[in-house]
C-alpha cells in the first residue's frame, strides 16, 4: 500500500479516485453512515453505499465495483491502472480491500497517519454535501434517508458547480470534455426503442474495437448510419443487459457526401 502525500487532483479523469466516509445524525436518534467515491479530475461522485450499521470492508468494496462499472460498464478490470485515495479507515486498511482492489487494477493509496487533510478533495465533498443538502432537507429517519440519498448524489452530479471547472457541474464538465474529442461510431438507426438506440450490432462493435473505445456511462457519442448522424450519452441499460445511446435527435443531420 502506497502512501499519498501531495496534489490530489489530476489531469485526465480515471486516474485517480478518492473515497472516504461520513454519518448524517438523524431526527429519531439514527446514524446513517455514507461511502463514496469520486474522480480526481472530473470531480463526480460516481458510487456511494450507505447504512445503518458500520463502513466494513464489504461496503468498501461494494463502492469499489460500482465505481469501476459506472465508468467501464460490467468488466472484470480496469482497462488501465488507477489510484483509489483514502484514509487509514479498517474498512479501506482490510487485507481482504486491499487484495480484491489488486485483482480488478486498483492502486491503493493511503493517507499518512494522522494527516486526514491528505484526502482534502473528499474532505472537501464532505463539507459540501452536508452543508448543502442535509443541513437543508429533513432527515426524520434512517429510512428516509436512505431514500434521499440517490437524489442528492444525482444533483450534486449534474447541477451543483464546482469552482475547480469553471462553477459547471461534473457532468457538465464531463460532457464538455467530451465534445471536445467527440467520436463518431456506426448505429443502426432501425434500432431503436424511444429516444435510445443500440449500442450492441456488429457495425458498432466492428468501430469499437478498431478505435479501442470502451462505453462509459455518460459518455458523450455521435452516432451514424451512413446517410445520418446525430448526438447522444451512452449508458448501460440494466433491463435490456446492453450498451446504448439516448440519442439528441434534435441534433440529426444529414451526412455531407
């Protein structure tokens, strides 16, 4: 286990990730305790766990996976190695963490003892999401907490600015990072269920693999069938079990020929 002691943020996002845990004190008398991770670029909370009881190890893990499927879809690995930031929580030291991070290419890096303030981005979400969402909204129960969480995290993703990118929210900025290096792929256009199209013919996969481009939720596409071509953000769709893209298709045109 390497030991982290310098600047957290980082170029690129997917390089490195911070984790870290706090407790939200309920009306009743209740502790909901919260796990998270977030990107040292892009700034946005990609997994979270929460509950009642204790932050174990297998919570940790649990935010591990989620983590590496929000960015990677349902893979086994890391396409490349990443650094997973915390502090010397039990949950985060357990030899069964640090093994099981190895396994899918995680670097674990640990704070020096004593020097919490060495993890200061996930401080800093800390202190952000407590004073802007549960210093201002009910919080009754663990229940009802649990509950809210989803839509908390949600916001601070896609509304909340950030100083650090220019006061634009993760997504926002993720999404104008994206644009700037915009990748067109083939879709079939007859494909399509609502506003969503498939991400799995062998025209899609055929691009994918020869531009070595690997889904991402969120990740920003364009789309083409060869006579039209138009914007969209892929996600992984959990009924269907498959890669697709809602398309923008206020932004379909024609393909100059």
């Amino acid at each position: 286990m390497r030991v982290h002691d310098g600047k957290i943020a980082v170029e690129k996002s997917d390089q490195r990730y911070c984790s870290d845990g706090f407790e939200i004190s309920c009306d009743n008398g209740e502790k909901v305790r919260v796990t998270f991770s977030l990107d040292c670029c892009d700034r946005q909370a990609i997994s979270f766990a929460a509950t009642t009881a204790g932050i174990s190890g297998e919570l940790v893990r649990d935010v591990m996976v989620q983590t590496l499927n929000r960015r990677f879809g349902h893979v086994e690995q890391m396409p490349q190695p990443a650094q997973w930031l915390s502090d010397n929580g039990s949950g985060y030291i357990a030899r069964e963490t640090r093994a099981f991070a190895r396994d899918i290419g995680l670097i674990v890096c640990r704070t020096p003892y004593r020097s919490p303030q060495s993890n200061g981005m996930a401080e800093a979400f800390v202190k952000t999401f407590k004073r802007d969402y549960i210093s201002v909204n009910p919080v009754p129960d663990g229940p009802t907490v649990l509950e809210r969480l989803v839509g908390w995290f949600d916001d601070y993703n896609t509304v909340h600015p950030h100083s650090a990118l220019s006061y634009r929210s993760p997504e926002e900025f993720r999404a104008s990072k994206g644009s700037e290096r915009m990748i067109t792929i083939y879709a079939d256009f007859n494909n399509r269920d609502g506003h969503s199209l498939s991400l799995s013919c062998n025209g899609t996969k055929a691009d994918l693999e020869r531009l070595e481009i690997k889904l991402q939720e969120g990740m920003p596409l364009r789309v083409s069938d060869g006579d039209l071509t138009a914007q969209g953000t892929v996600r992984w769709a959990t009924t269907r079990q498959e890669w697709v893209i809602d398309v923008d298709w206020d932004t379909m045109e024609e393909v100059a020929k």
